[in-house]
C-alpha cells in the first residue's frame, strides 16, 4: 500500500524580552540555578502576575507578519498540573482565546511553493527545568526559566513530508529572528518544536491516529524524527496492528522514538480564566502602530534583493535566510560603491567559509562589513585581482587594517602599467623562442605558459586581463 | 481607653496625652489578659510593635504624622507580612516567613499604624465559623459557645471585645460582613479592585476583597482610606483616585433611597432578626430616606453560583502548596506522587480539601460546561439584577446573616447549612460591589447587622448612610459584657 504522511507543527519560540512575562525577573540564559527567579516566578502565596506588555506587542508583531487575524480581546487560562518545576501548579497560557488567529506561511520546496496554514500563536509561561543528574538520586529545580516568556506556535496539518515540515521550520525561525522577537537559538532551548505525525493510505481523507514528538531543537532531529516516525507508523499498520494517540520522545543518540505517555494517561488540565489577569485589549491604533513597525519581511526582501542587486533566486535566498546576513550584505555593497554581485561571491564564499571554519555567527565576524566593502571596491577598480583579494582578505580577518593599508603595506598593488609588463614580455619572449614558434604554429595553449611565468614573475600582482592582452598582441606580431 | 473613637486616640497622641508606645502596650495588655480564652491572635507581634510605636511617637513629635500614626491595629493572617509568620489559618504554612509584605499591610505601615499581631481565621478563608482553623475556634465575645463568624472571625472578635481598636480582613462570599454581624462591630468591604490584593494570599481570586473591622463607620472609614488604591502590582486593582471617605460622612440623607429587595425578606427570615432589620430601616426612614421595595431575580442562585466559581479557583490557587518550594512537607516521601498526595492530605484541613475537589470537579473535562460555565452565566446575571436595582435607589439594605451567631459545632458537619449562612452576603461578592454590616441589635442578646450595599465605587455614600444610622443609634458602642472591664 502506498502511504501518506501527515504533519502538523507546535513551535515554542521563546521571546526577546528582557524580563519574564509576568514578572520582573531576567530572561537571561545561563545563570546560576534559581538566581532568576523572584518570589511571583517562585509561585510563593499572594503574589500576582503582571502581563508583559513588549511580550503582547512581540505576538502583535509575529501575527501581523503572517497576515493573522489579531484577537482585539485575547484572555489567559490556567493549565493545571502538578510538576515539580511548575511553582503554582499551574501553567498560565492562552486557551480558547488565544492573541493570534488564523494566519498563513509560504513554504517552498523542491521549487514548489504550497501555503501552510497557521491555526493560532498563543502567549504563554514557560515552566522551569528539573535537573536529574547529580543530586545523589533526587531531583534539583531550576526555575531561572519559570515564566519565561513563550509565543507558541500551532500550524495546521497541511504538510505531507518531512521536508516540508523542515521548510516550514525554518521559514519561521527565519521570521521570528527578523521580527526580532526571538534569538532562534534552537541549542539553548529559545527556539523547539513538536511534531504531530500521521499517516493514512494515498486517497484517504480521514487522518489516520497521531503520534506526537516532543521537544525537538534542530532541523536535523526534526527530519530525522519524522522519518522514523512515520516508517514506525507504517509498520504497526502492515503488520496488523493500530497506532495508538501518544506523546513520544526523540532519541537522538539511538535515532528512534519512545512512548512518553498515551492518550488515557494525558492529564485532564482543567483549563478555565484566569482569574488574577484581566482580558488583553488589542486597539485598532495599536495595530495601526506595529503594522507601521514591521520590518521587511525574508520574502520582500528576497524580491527586492533580486531586483535591485540583480542577484540569482539561489543568492537572494542564502543572504536573506538571516537578517544579520542580509543586514550585512547591504552594507558591505555600500561601502564598495554598489559591487553588488562581486560583494554577494564575497560574503557567501570567502567569508562564510571562514566564519564557518571558526565556529562564528556573521554578527560576530572578525571583517565588518565596511571593510568587506572596500576589499571588494579595490577588485572592483583593479586595484588587485580577485586571487590577491584572497590574500588580502587573510589579512583583513587577522587585524584591525583595512584592505588599502594591507595593499599598501605589503605592495601588492596590481600591475596594470603597460609599460612595465611589455618589458617583462618582451623579456620573456626572447628567453623562450621555442615556446613562442609553437604558438605561432597554433598551439594556443602555450599562452598559459606565458601567463604563468609572468604571474610567478610577478607574485600574481600582474592585471591578469592586461597581461592576456598585450600577449595576444606581441605573440601575434 | 479601649472604647474611644480613632478621632479621639489620634488626637490623644497628637497632644501627647498618651504616647503610641503606652496606647500599644495598653491594647497588647487587653490582648493577654482577653484572648486566652477568645484565641482571637494567633501570632503576636510585640517586640516589633513597640519599636514601631516609638518611631511613630518620633514621627508625632516631628509632626510628620497623620490620623493613623501611632493607632494599634491587628490584620488577618492571610495578609503577608515579611519577617512575621503568615499562616492563612493553616497547618500547611504553619512554618510560612513571607519575603514580602502585602500592599495593604505596607499602607496601613506608611501611614504610621503599629501591627500588633495577626489573627486567627478559617483555614485558607474558607468558613463562616473560624472553626476550620488549625490553630482552634475563636470564641464569640458575646457568647463563649456561639462562634464569631468566618472566614474573618479572629478580627471581628478581637475588635469586638476591644483588645484592638481596628483590624483588617478579607471578604469572598461575606467574611468581613458576617462576623462583623455576629460580632457586633462595623465592618465595610469595599468595592472589587478597590484594595489591592498584592500579598493577600488568594481564596478565590476574581471574589476576594480586602477591608476593615472597626467599632463605627467613621473609624472604618479612615482605616480603609488608607488600604485603598490603585497598585501595579495587581493586574486586577482598578487605577481610579479614591474618594476622600471622611468628606461625606457628616452629609445628611434626606431624599436618598434605600432599596430592600424582597427576594431577602421572604416569610423564611427569622422573626427576630426581621424586627429587628425593620426597626433598623424605620431609623434611616426617619433621617429622610425614602424606602423602595426592589427585586433582585436572580438572587437566589447566588449561593450555588458561588460554591461553583469559588471552590473552581480555590483549586488551582491551593496547587502551588505542594510540599516542594515552602510550607508543609510530609516526612520521608517515598516518590513524588507521595510527597504531593501525603503533604496535601497531611497539610489542609477537611474544608479546604472539600473546596478543592468541588473546584476540580466543575472544572473537569465534561463538567465544565455545566457547572463552570453556567455559574459564570449566573454571576453576571445577578450583577446585572444589582445593576438594574441601582438605577432607583443609592442603596440597598437587607439582614447581614440569616441568623444570629450560632453555636460552636452546631453546624461544622453540615456544610450545606454553613453555605447558606452566607445567603445575603454572597451576591456582593459575585456583582464586585462594596457592602457592609452595621450592628442594629441584639435577638437573644446576640449581635445583628445591618447589611448596606452599595453600588460602584460608592463607598463613601456606604460609609456616609453608615455614620448618619450610627448618629441615631448606640448599638455599635455596646461591648460586650466581661470586657469592659480595663486591664
């Protein structure tokens, strides 16, 4: 029998925001065990939550950006359960009223565009972190991460592979980091997903019983979980048996999934308002105010890289994939004098690769993008060649110079004076008689030769299309 | 000493007839000597309220003092008080230090008042006997074997037998108002939002109300002046200046009208207390208010409403009690699951467990509709009736409590019966209105109050109709027998 996937998304991005979102304590990452967390996070008797308001305009933001009806009244619900690293014994999230409605992402894969649609984006807590390891066989809480806040994310089921599933991933991660309400950093947790994976015989409408995998953080766990999801799925059902509704986990290092718990041992939440926060309020002049807001989108920039950089669909795609990136690339165009194409074979090869080798984020690069552009500039003007620049470039990433201090210091001026290279031909021509009669006998190829000793000559700092030149013209007299 | 209005104490510190420091130690005195048997305070706060009497003598002696600076008082323990134990009535924070102190608390503290301790109260502010406490009854100062009333009860008896001259507490379905009645003293809670709840520790949160026991209106009114206001750590504290709660109180009532609904003035009320009620209204009849009888339709679903939404979220506000951060813990859990089951049985009394389950009952998976639900349609229903009501008159009156104070045990197994004791009361609580009880009476020389209702943020024409009954009658001087005696 032939089968279909089904894939439906929950994406957790966790939200710029400096404090949490119900309380004044930091978001930030990586501090000491419970040094973040005040007595409301703490869940200690009488304290009340106060809504953050930059984390209402981020759901704003991100709803807008995906052409999403926004709630104009939106209202928290208490999740109820007990957990450890859940203070209050409550979750606060957004239930039937939830800030973003439905909305709509393009994805595109293998050149086929398709519109995933968006069901809701709600605003809710993240709880805090049991850690199980190292407590002599009891468990320690941190709940630096309680009430953190989170903008979750819940697709429809309209993707059929995990290709597109990965697509649509990374379509929104792209789009929360250029709305610039969440840093995308998928390793510390800001950014994860859980998959709802079915699959029914090819012609089915009705979707098969699903499975559901949590907490993945990388594209690559993501594909790979769906893969073995769905051949788990698809071998349950051959060999006679029935997929079950259940919460699975992702096995990264045994590359499989594993029952967590199933649907008769889901928790009955007892979802109701609440009561301590008031409905949110979304104004038409507040809308009206973000929409102005908006920055350029990946996709409008990716159009307007193309026009106005006359740049492939291929490139347009890689330097918008990241704000930064593309944030960096038009600077660095500007600092060359509009070297637009030269600039994108730039960031995308030499400088990628060395930002990839050290491990670096482009935000971090060693060579900004004022004297990327300038490097560019002097290829541009040949100045140097493009195989100088590389040099150059070495330098560029090992200093605080720019690329004409660089030329300057280490002589590597272009020689384009024709003057200057006629003698060295002319020189070369009477050292090599034999190689001069074989191209005059036809042998082009000898023009390499030629090419070569003068570049040796030269240390490579001969104009390469001058140098083609005035061969072609002496070896033809 | 102990009966003198807070005008008067004010003005004896003022004129330094008596310091904050002897006017404390004078009410800590009637304290010990009193509350052996009434078991009113549950923690004493002594040693502290001494030295914050002396820094309110400072503040007097510099002039840096207002009508509060220098007045003893004390709050419920529900209120959190950083350094002092807060218990909410419970064995379950029985070890409970807040780091922080409730906003209320902190205003009465700017405004110069001197916390001589906490008070005893219903377990969690659920009950309306103070028998769910697990620290024993309060005893009734009128009558040793009856109960003072709950969840407030420790305030209102010890302001009754006036071993403080104000005390605060917090109403959810009548917890100021009844044992106010019981007690004999005035007691106002104000409008929903009025107070901020910041530190409170949460009965049922969109119910909860903090306000004040006083010996009269006017008393009442500059405590609760200085509680009130808007405050940004609670979402739910309506940002509205305040009204100046003195201003009007001298104001007189002629031509204002009193609306009784007839829904609470059926055949079924006790002769006793309809006299007496009817006697009451006759006196603010005679200042010039004009009498109207009104409808509340919807009335009557009050009590059930409310032991829906109440219980609903009591469940989840309780959840965060689970033996693993603060409070009680069971000794050596065997796992998780042991800890959270043995922690909460060990740690809540059987009310309080019972609240629980009812709450996560109407709350479960196809209950919800039913009960949750449909009890929130009821809710603005009845806001709705008090709303249509408030269009023909300024106030409405009607018996606090169906009876007097009834005797200890007589109703602690029968929660039905202890539900309905808050059968007028109720419906303030679901429409978010200010209400209060003024005593009127005695029926079997037991206290009766007066219930006033009020409509939005119309707390200073409560507190007005209040003083103005309280100018023609003495009923609020009355002290009970035993403790006029000074000490």
């Amino acid at each position: 029998m032939q089968w279909e996937t089904v894939i439906g998304l929950e994406i957790h991005a966790q939200l710029a925001t400096k404090s949490k979102i119900f309380s004044g304590a930091s978001t930030a990452f990586g501090a000491e065990p419970n040094t973040q967390a005040c007595a409301v996070d703490l869940g200690l008797p009488g304290t009340l939550p106060v809504l953050n308001e930059q984390a209402v305009r981020f759901a704003v933001k991100f709803g807008l950006a995906i052409g999403a009806h926004i709630a104009p009244y939106s209202v928290f619900a208490r999740k109820n359960y007990f957990y450890p690293d859940l203070p209050k014994g409550y979750q606060t999230s957004q239930f039937d009223k939830p800030i973003v409605g439905l909305g709509q992402i393009d994805i595109e894969v293998d050149g086929e565009v398709k519109t995933i649609g968006v069901t809701r984006a709600h605003l809710e807590e993240d709880a805090g972190k049991s850690l199980h390891e190292d407590y002599q066989g009891m468990t320690g809480v941190d709940l630096n991460r309680a009430g953190t806040p989170l903008l979750e994310i819940v697709s429809e089921p309209d993707m059929r592979s995990s290709a597109e599933a990965v697509a649509f991933v990374k379509k929104l991660h792209t789009l929360v980091q250029y709305l610039g309400i969440c840093d995308g950093n998928m390793q510390e947790g800001s950014f994860r997903c859980d998959v709802n994976v079915s699959v029914r015989p090819i012609g089915q409408e009705e979707f098969g019983t699903r499975a559901e995998i949590k907490n993945l953080n990388s594209f690559r766990f993501i594909e790979k979980a769906i893969a073995h999801e769905v051949e788990r799925q698809i071998d349950v059902i051959e060999s006679g048996g029935r997929v079950v509704q259940e919460t699975r986990l992702y096995d990264a290092n045994k590359d499989e999934t594993r029952s967590m718990r199933s649907k008769e041992e889901a928790n009955d939440y007892r979802y109701f308002p609440c009561p301590d926060l008031l409905p949110v309020e979304i104004t038409a002049e507040l809308l009206d105010e973000m929409r102005g807001d908006l920055p350029e989108l990946p996709e409008a920039k990716k159009l307007r890289f193309q026009a106005q950089y006359k740049l492939s669909d291929y490139d347009a795609d890689v330097l918008t994939t990241q704000r930064v990136m593309a944030d960096y690339y038009e600077d660095a165009v500007n600092f060359s004098d509009g070297e637009a194409k030269l600039v994108a074979n730039w960031v995308m090869g030499e400088l990628s690769a060395g930002l990839n080798q050290h491990g670096l984020d482009i935000s971090a690069s060693p060579v900004g993008a004022e004297r990327l552009g300038a490097l560019v500039k002097r290829i541009a003007d040949q100045t140097i060649s493009g195989k100088i620049a590389k040099q150059v470039f070495e330098f560029l990433w090992a200093s605080e110079s720019t690329a004409d201090e660089v030329i300057e210091r280490e002589g590597l001026m272009q020689i384009s004076d024709s003057g200057e290279l006629e003698k060295i031909i002319d020189q070369l021509m009477a050292d090599n008689p034999a190689q001069v009669e074989q191209f005059r006998g036809g042998k082009s190829k000898v023009l390499g030769f030629f090419v070569g000793s003068i570049m040796k000559q030269t240390q490579g700092k001969a104009n390469p299309q001058e140098v083609n030149k005035l061969l072609q013209e002496k070896l033809k007299e | 000493m102990y009966n003198k209005s807070l005008q008067e104490l004010s003005s004896s510190l003022q004129d330094k007839e008596i310091s904050s420091v002897e006017l404390s130690q004078y009410f800590l005195n009637r304290i010990k000597h009193f509350d052996g048997e009434l078991n009113s305070v549950i923690t004493s706060n002594e040693e502290a309220a001494l030295v914050a009497a002396a820094e309110a003598d400072k503040r007097i002696q510099s002039g840096d003092s207002g009508l509060l600076t220098g007045i003893p008082l004390l709050h419920k323990d529900i209120f959190c008080t950083q350094g002092l134990r807060t218990s909410c009535g419970s064995k379950m924070l029985d070890n409970f230090v807040a780091p922080y102190t409730a906003t209320a608390v902190t205003k009465l503290e700017q405004a110069g008042a001197v916390m001589l301790g906490k008070t005893n109260m219903d377990e969690f502010a659920m009950g309306s006997s103070n028998e769910t406490s697990f620290y024993g009854g309060v005893k009734n100062p009128w009558d040793l074997n009856t109960v003072p009333g709950g969840s407030s009860g420790g305030s209102a008896a010890a302001v009754a037998a006036r071993l403080a001259p104000i005390a605060s507490g917090t109403d959810t379905g009548g917890s100021i108002r009844q044992p106010a009645a019981f007690c004999g003293i005035t007691g106002i809670k104000p409008t929903y939002g009025r107070v901020s709840r910041y530190g409170m520790i949460a009965f049922a949160s969109s119910l909860d109300q903090a306000g004040t026991f006083a010996k009269s209106a006017e008393d009442a009114a500059m405590m609760l002046q200085a509680m009130s206001g808007f405050d940004e750590k609670d979402s739910t504290s309506v940002n509205k200046p305040v009204d100046d709660l003195l201003a009007n109180l001298g104001d007189s009532i002629k031509g204002l009208t009193v609306g009784l609904p007839k829904e609470f003035f059926t055949d079924d009320l006790d002769s006793g207390i309809r006299e007496t009620i009817e006697t009451a209204i006759d006196t603010i009849k005679s200042a010039g208010a004009h009498i109207k009888e009104i409808s509340l339709p919807n009335i009557n679903l009050s009590v059930p409403a409310y032991y829906v939404v109440a219980p609903a979220e009591c469940s989840a506000n309780l959840s965060r009690f689970d033996g693993v951060r603060f409070g009680y813990r069971c000794d050596s859990p065997k796992d998780l699951e042991d800890l959270y089951k043995r922690s909460r049985d060990e740690g809540f009394g059987d009310e309080v467990k019972r609240r629980i389950m009812m709450g996560a009952y109407v709350l479960s998976a196809g209950y919800y509709d039913a009960y949750y639900k449909k009890a929130q349609q009821v809710r603005r229903l009845i806001k709705n009736d008090f709303v249509e009501a408030f269009k023909g008159v300024d106030i409405i009156a009607s018996p606090t409590a169906p009876s007097v104070a009834f005797s200890a045990g007589e109703k602690k197994d029968d929660p039905v019966s202890m539900y309905l004791s808050d059968i007028f009361t109720i419906g303030v609580n679901l429409a978010g209105l200010p209400g209060m009880s003024v005593p009127c009476g005695f029926v079997d020389n037991k206290p009766v109050g007066l219930q006033l209702i009020g409509n939005y943020f119309e707390e200073s024409r409560l507190l007005n109709v209040a003083h103005q009954y309280q100018q023609l009658t003495d009923w609020h001087l009355a002290v009970p027998a035993g403790y006029e005696q000074e000490v």
